[in-house]
C-alpha cells in the first residue's frame, strides 16, 4: 500500500494523543500483541464509518482505516511508542 502523505501526521498525533492520557504503554503492548490483526481492525473501521462520521469527520475516519491497514505505519507506530517508552 502507498503511504499517505498525512501517515506522518497522523502518526504524531495519535501518538501524542496516546502519550497525553497515559496510554502510550498499554496501547504498544496491544499492537505488539495485535499486530497481525491490524488490518482487520482498519476493515472493522471502513464498516464503522457511517457511525463514526457522527463522531469524526469523515476524512479522519478515512484516513484512520488506512493508516491500520498499512503494517508499515502500524510498525512505525509502535517503533515511536517504544522509543518515547525508552526515554522515560
């Protein structure tokens, strides 16, 4: 799959975002784990969207369901949450 040019963005702000509530940890230990069923999670995402579009825009939500299908960007996820867990 083709990285998107927004992959880095929105690998920043998921990761602060994971970071600001303390969950920087749980959440690699669950990609570590899960890690061969994130592309089932970004497919379980593209059925949610009607749903999740009363939530988050829907270019968010698009954007969210590419990023778990792409096992490069979920890596590059979970390399910046163990450095960051490294650091502390």
């Amino acid at each position: 799959m083709t990285q998107s040019p927004n992959h880095d963005l929105l690998l920043d702000q998921i990761a602060t975002a994971l970071k600001q509530r303390g969950l920087a940890s749980v959440a690699l230990a669950f990609l570590e784990v899960g890690q061969p069923l994130a592309f089932i999670g970004g497919q379980l995402i593209w059925l949610a969207q009607p749903a999740m579009r009363l939530l988050w825009p829907q270019a968010r939500v698009r954007h969210i369901a590419q990023f778990m299908e792409d096992p490069a960007a979920v890596r590059s996820l979970m390399n910046v949450l163990a450095a960051d867990e490294a650091s502390v």
